[in-house]
C-alpha cells in the first residue's frame, strides 16, 4: 500500500523528468518564418502617408509592374485575413510597395491599401525581404515575420491574430 502511495506521488515527477528529457517538442505553431528582431531603415514617406503608417503594424508586399495574378492573389488573401481579424483590424496596415500606379480594379478592389511608389532607392534589406514574400513591421519599424508571396489565409489570420492577441503596441 506504501509503495502504492509513493507511486502516486512521483508520477507527476516522473512523467514530467521523461517529459523533458526524452520527448522533443516540435517547432514552433508559426505559419511565417519569424525573422531577427532588428530595425529597418526609414522609407521616405508623405506627410499624409506618415499619418496612416505610424503606430500600425505594417503588412508589405512589393507590387511587380503590372500588378499579375500573383499579385492580386496576395492582396485578396492579406485583405481576407485582416478583414477576419475582427476588431483588431485596425491596428494592421497593408501595403503595397510599386513602381507605378495601381490598376483602378485593383484600388477599387482594397480600398484600405496603402500604396507607396518604390523609387530605386528602397534599402537593400527592404528589397531582399519583400522579394521572398510578404513582410510584417511592428508599429517600432522592426521586422518580425516573413509569408511566402501567395499566403494561405487561414494560416495568415491565425499568425496575424496571434500576434496581435499577444502584443500591446500598434
């Protein structure tokens, strides 16, 4: 009966001890790959587009010319996953970075969108990381999380709300 007892009461040490030593845990839930937490350089920006940009999270992708299927599939799945944000919405920004204008379908289609034109000068990190997909800037100008260029909604959303739940700035 003794032992009985004293079995009891160091399983949960036991199976905690087998726990940590033996069962590897997976890696982590996220859908993006989340990137070194370093600053970005500034992008110059009208006053107009500062006002939008500041203290939002950003969600950018670069807009090849003309704006091609691939393209338009990454806006409907960045305007899908923010609109299922709920009232968290608003914190997040998205952002297209161009050369030239949009196609009018295209702004009618997001009217949220926030269009920068990309001159040739956009800073080498910016240009690296938006050519592999879509980033995610925090509202301190640091980057945080990198999706392919054609991102699964759900997943989106899921990373996105997550993220959002747990953070206190933007």
């Amino acid at each position: 009966m003794i032992a009985l007892v004293a079995l009891v009461c160091a399983a949960p040490f036991i199976s905690a001890w087998v726990a940590y030593y033996f069962i590897q845990p997976t890696a982590g839930k996220s859908y993006g790959e989340l990137l070194e937490t370093r600053p970005l350089a500034p992008l110059a920006l009208s006053a107009a587009d500062i006002e939008k940009w500041d203290g939002k999270w950003r969600l950018v992708q670069l807009a090849p010319d003309a704006c091609p299927a691939e393209c338009r599939d990454a806006l409907y799945a960045t305007r899908q996953a923010r609109t299922m944000l709920g009232r968290e919405r608003e914190r997040l920004i998205r952002v297209v970075i161009t050369p030239r204008e949009l196609d009018q379908q295209v702004m009618t289609e997001n009217t949220d969108l926030l269009v920068l034109s990309a001159s040739s000068t956009l800073p080498e990190a910016w240009r690296a990381a938006l050519d592999k997909g879509l980033l995610l800037i925090d509202p301190l100008g640091n980057q945080v999380i990198l999706w392919p260029k054609n991102p699964d909604i759900k997943k989106l959303n899921q990373d996105l709300a997550r993220l959002l739940r747990a953070s206190r700035i933007g």
